[in-house]
C-alpha cells in the first residue's frame, strides 16, 4: 500500500495537483508512523489506518460544514475521495441488510441488549466493509422493531 500510494504521489506531483498530492502526503504520513508504531503492516492493518483516517475527514468535513466554513468542508470531502481509492468498496446496502439480520438470527439477538454481539459479529464479518453508523441504525431499526 505505500509503494502504491508513493507511486501515486510522484504523478500527482508531476500533474501539479496540490490537493491531491497533499491528501497523499497525509495517508503517506499515517501509514508509515502506524509501520514505525508496530511493525509491519498487514492489509488488515494498512485499512483500518486508512479508514481512521477517514473518519477524521468525514468529522472535520461536517464540523467545518456546521461552522459555515464551506470551503474547507470541501477540502476535506476532496481528502475523503482520495482516500476512498485506496480502501476497498463499501457494502452494498442490500449487503448490509443480508449481514444484519444473518447476525441477528446467529446470535439469536432478541432486544436491543444484545446489540452488542450483533454489532460484533457484523463488523467481523465485514471486514471493516460496513459503514459503522448504517450498520448500528439497522441492528437498531431490527432489534427494537
């Protein structure tokens, strides 16, 4: 993955695209300190450093929107879109209902008690696939339902 987004880089660099180069400056940056943090990096590893990253993006783009401060909400949408290159596609949500109610029905989940194990078992079996706040309204929307 850092060879990857490194050979990236020299192309947005030869292109003079500042924003991108720029966003893969910042994974660049976070994958090598998870590498220097803890060794070698997995693909498990290398993706869910990825997906922290977005995460931060996703915040940051809806506080910035909250404060009016449009412009940088889009810098930070922009970052979210170079990042969403390098992390694999996202459950379907027709996916995600399938992994739900199999979770559910594994688990034999009855309440909203055991939302937790749902939980568990969706992410697991995901593999960080599913977007965390749809997963978590749809166990909700089920087990209270």
């Amino acid at each position: 993955m850092i060879e990857r987004i490194q050979n990236e880089l020299r192309t947005s660099l030869r292109a003079g695209d500042s924003a991108r180069t720029s966003a893969l400056r910042l994974l660049l940056a976070a994958l090598q300190r998870a590498a220097k943090d803890g060794g070698e990096l997995t693909e498990e590893r290398e993706q869910a450093v990825l997906r922290r990253e977005r995460k931060q993006r996703v915040e940051a783009a809806e506080a910035f929107a909250g404060a009016g401060r449009d412009d940088r909400a889009a810098g930070e949408r922009a970052e979210m879109a170079v990042i969403d290159e390098f992390l694999p596609a996202g459950l379907s949500d027709e996916e995600l209902a399938r992994l739900v109610d199999e979770a559910i029905a594994e688990t034999g989940a009855e309440s909203m008690r055991d939302m937790g194990k749902v939980m568990g078992l969706v992410n697991q079996r995901s593999g960080g696939r599913a977007d965390g706040k749809a997963a978590s309204a749809l166990v909700r929307e089920r087990l209270s339902g």
